[in-house]
C-alpha cells in the first residue's frame, strides 16, 4: 500500500488560494441568491445575482492592489449588465441570439488579448450575454435581470478586497525588491 501511495499525486493548494476562493463564492451566491429572492421579491434578479456571484468570484480572479481589484470588478459589472440587456434582448428569437452571441463572443475574446484585468473578465463577461439570452425574458425584465449581476458584482467587490484578498503580485514585488536591496 505505502508504494501505491508513493505515486498518486495530490493537487497541492498552496495558500489555501481555491478554498478561499470556493468559500468567497460559498458565501456570496447564496446571500445574494436569497437576498434578491426574499427581501427584494424578484426570481430574476436573484438567478442572475446568483450567477453572477459565482461568475465574479468562480471566475474572474483580479489580482493587484485592492483600488485596481475593485475598479476591475465594477467595471465587469457595469459592462456585463450592459451584456445581460443585450442578451435579454435577443432571448425570443434562437437565430439573431446565436447571430449576436458570435460578434459579442469574438469581441470579448479579442478584448481579452490585451491581457491582465481584460483577460480575466473574459469569461464572467460571456457568461453574462448567454444568461441573459438564454433565459427568455421581454424588455421589461432588463432591470431585475441587470440588477441582479450589478449586486453580485457589488458583492463580489467587497468580498474580493476584504475576505482573504489575492496579492501574490505584490509579495513577488516585495520579495524581487528585497532581493535588489541584498544584491
């Protein structure tokens, strides 16, 4: 048994850094789920603020100092509301969703090309047009629908830059200064 052992390999998490993230996204997709759904009274809002929770932090992972983190996370929000309307707007009709969903994939995917904070957006920002175009909804349910991903995005702002934040940029800058200082 010991030889067996010897060679099967256990994904190592050095930092904790995927629980930390499974649990931020533990915590906000169910608070936002429920939140939407008992306080504010909207079955919409709450499955995009669901989504969208778990898309903000399952997702997108913004590193750096907390002023860029959250400026990042805003910004996803601000533009994957845009995108749930859009898909929300093309949801009755299969063909034009598909037909949009080709120009809106390519775009976001070649934005993601510029690397850092665009990259990393790639997928919540997709995410955000399908949902929207795949659950069938008419004009009138943008609002919710948007407003939902925007309290996600809120949410998944203040968990990211106060619950466990991500630097390890800055304490490889840190440690590459200290090395500098040495040599």
């Amino acid at each position: 048994m010991r030889h067996l052992a010897s060679w099967v390999h256990r994904p190592a998490d050095p930092g904790h850094l995927a629980l930390q993230k499974g649990l931020r996204v533990a915590i906000a997709a169910p608070l936002t789920f429920a939140f939407l759904l008992e306080v504010v009274g909207s079955g919409e809002a709450a499955l995009f603020g669901a989504f969208g929770a778990f898309a903000f932090l399952g997702f997108a992972d913004f590193g750096g100092a907390p002023w860029p983190r959250a400026r990042a996370y805003l910004t996803l929000a601000a533009v994957g509301a845009a995108l749930v309307g859009l898909g929300t707007l093309v949801s009755g009709h299969a063909w034009l969703a598909a037909g949009v969903m080709v120009v809106v994939g390519f775009t976001i995917r070649f934005a993601g090309f510029f690397g850092g904070s665009c990259n990393a957006a790639v997928s919540p920002a997709i995410l955000s047009f399908v949902l929207g175009a795949t659950v069938e909804g008419s004009a009138s349910d943008i609002g919710p629908r948007a407003g939902g991903w925007v309290l996600a995005g809120v949410v998944a702002t203040v968990l990211a830059t106060v619950l466990w934040p991500r630097r390890p940029r800055l304490a490889t800058r840190a440690a590459a200064g200290r090395a500098c200082e040495a040599l």
